[in-house]
C-alpha cells in the first residue's frame, strides 16, 4: 500500500469548535479552549499517524474583520493556512445566528476537497441539521458535510474516513515519532495564557500575551520564568489581584497543567509587565512571533 500524507486545514468562526476538534483529532490536548471567541491566535498544527498515513492538521484563528494589528496578524494565519492544505475542514456552530457570508466567501477560493462539519449536534435536534445541510450544500456544495459533536466525540471517525480518502500518495512530511511543531515552551505559554482566559474578563485577556523568558530542565524539576504582558497599567493591576490573588490563582492552576503536560514536577514564576499598545506595534507582534 502506497504512503498518503498531507494538510488538513481546520477554519471558521470563533468558537464554532475548531480547537476542541483538533484536540480530539489529534489526541492531545494541544490547542487552548475556552468559552471565549479569539482565544486561538496562531497557527497551529498537530500530527496523526499511522503506518500507511500522515494527517497534518492546522488549527486557525477564527474568521473575523480585523480591527487591529494582532487581528490583522491572526488573519493572515488563516489565509496562509488555506495555501497548502490538501483537505479543507469548515466547522460551524449547528447554532450559530449569524449568517456565515464571510465564511463562505473565504472557503470559496480554495479548490481542494471541502468536508463542512456541523459541529455541537449534541446541543441540536435532527430538524435542524437537516436545515443546516440544505444551507450548506445550497451556498458552497462541499465533497461532504457531516454533522458531528467535537466536545461528545460523535462522528469524528468520518472525519478522518474523509480525509483518508483525499489525502494525496506522497512520503510522510514529519518524523513519525512528532506530535506537533511547536515547542514546549510554546505550549506552557499557551497556558498560561488559557488560564488568563479563563480567570479574567472582558479586555484584559485579548491585551495580553505571555513570554517563556527561561526554561531550565532539572533532574526532579523544571524551572520555568514567564511574564504576561499587559497593554496598560490599569490591565497589570487586574492580573495581580489584591495582594497577588489573581496572578497566584492563574500560576497555579497553569502550573497543574504544565506539570501534567511535561510529565514533571515545575517551579513557576510568572511576572507581569506593561508594553504600552503592544497589539498595535509591528516590533511586539514580530517579537512575539505574529508574523505581518
Ligand atoms: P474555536 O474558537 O473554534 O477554536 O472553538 P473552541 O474549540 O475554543 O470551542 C468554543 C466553545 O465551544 C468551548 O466552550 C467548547 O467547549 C465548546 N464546544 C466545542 N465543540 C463542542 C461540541 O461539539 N458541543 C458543545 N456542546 N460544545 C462544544
Ligand atoms: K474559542
Ligand atoms: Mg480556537
């Protein structure tokens, strides 16, 4: 049996499930979820083998009009990703309100093989999957269009049946052994940066970012040195918290889930500073590694 490898490019809107998708893909949890819309701001990809295939997937930020320079930045991404991909996933919320205008419109210019996924089935009834369907096949006529539950795990095998089925015969691109190409610095920045999520309201999350400033692999621990950074002092306050609460629950609770992570036991620092509008200032993003 001849060798398929290629890229599967997963998009749509903010939280239509594309990182819960892509987690329960691959395996791992690798991509952060949460609850909030533009929590993914790069792209990312993970890797599933077997000896006859290679699957690449790249998780993307949601489809949105950009209103500042990191938005600009995480639109690129998306459109990037639609360049190499060899099968094109589309994930929408089955309850999405909006119209998907935007969505359509994008995906149209790709000409690979389309599977949409009608994702959050588990939250539905057949009535309006059926709708949903119509919908689809009526604005973009996709290869497929399966109804599925990233979070319940409900249909997930036809996902890769599908792509099984697309992915072109060419020699695995990745050693066999590696789950994604990203590092684990990466990853424990990553998060961090979920728990900002998840602890915090309203801006302060979308102003911050969070740098890995050391990493030191010890024999019984690893010592890690991290700082968010904050867009204004007024958002530096917020993560600290009164007398250090705020910035003592996130480190602890991304401490739990690096040491899972890495499989080690970990002394985290995590520091917080302000870098004035650093969303809008190309140095920051370039440093932060959003490319223009
Ligand atoms: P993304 O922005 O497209 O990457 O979406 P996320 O993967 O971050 O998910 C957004 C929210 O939708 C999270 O709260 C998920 O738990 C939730 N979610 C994702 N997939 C499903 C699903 O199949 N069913 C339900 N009920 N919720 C889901
Ligand atoms: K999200
Ligand atoms: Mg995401």
């Amino acid at each position: 049996m001849e060798h398929k490898a290629g890229f599967v490019s997963i998009v749509g809107k903010p939280n239509a499930g594309k990182s819960t998708l892509m987690n329960i893909l691959v395996g791992e949890r690798m991509s952060i979820i949460t609850h909030k819309a533009q929590t993914t701001r790069h792209r990312i990809i993970g890797i599933i083998n077997d000896e006859n295939t290679q699957i690449i997937f790249s998780d993307t930020p949601g489809i949105i009009q950009p209103k500042y320079g990191l938005q600009k930045s995480m639109m690129s991404a998306v459109n990037e990703s639609f360049l190499d991909a060899d099968v094109l996933l589309v994930v929408t919320d089955i309850n999405e309100k909006h119209d998907e205008a935007d969505v359509v419109e994008k995906v149209k210019k790709y000409e690979g093989p389309i599977a949409v996924l009608i994702n959050k089935v588990d939250q539905s009834n057949q009535e309006l999957v059926t709708q949903k369907i119509e919908y689809w096949q009526k604005e973009l006529n996709p290869a497929a269009i399966i109804p599925i539950s990233a979070l319940k795990d409900f249909n997930i095998d036809a996902i890769t049946g599908f792509i099984r089925d697309h992915l072109p015969i060419h020699p695995p691109y990745y050693d066999k052994e590696e789950l994604t190409d990203r590092s684990e610095r990466f990853f424990v920045a990553e998060m961090i940066r979920e728990q900002i999520f998840k602890c915090c309201e309203k801006e302060v999350p979308y102003s911050s970012e969070v740098v890995i400033v050391s990493f030191k692999e010890g024999e019984d621990l690893h010592r890690i040195s991290a700082e968010i950074i904050v867009e204004r002092e007024t958002q530096k306050a917020i993560i600290i918290g009164k007398g250090g609460t705020m910035l003592k629950k996130i480190a602890s609770a991304a401490r739990f889930d690096i040491e899972k992570f890495l499989d080690k036991k970990v002394f985290l620092e995590v520091f917080v500073k302000v870098l004035d509008d650093w969303r809008n200032k190309d140095n920051y993003l370039k440093r932060f590694g959003y490319e223009g």
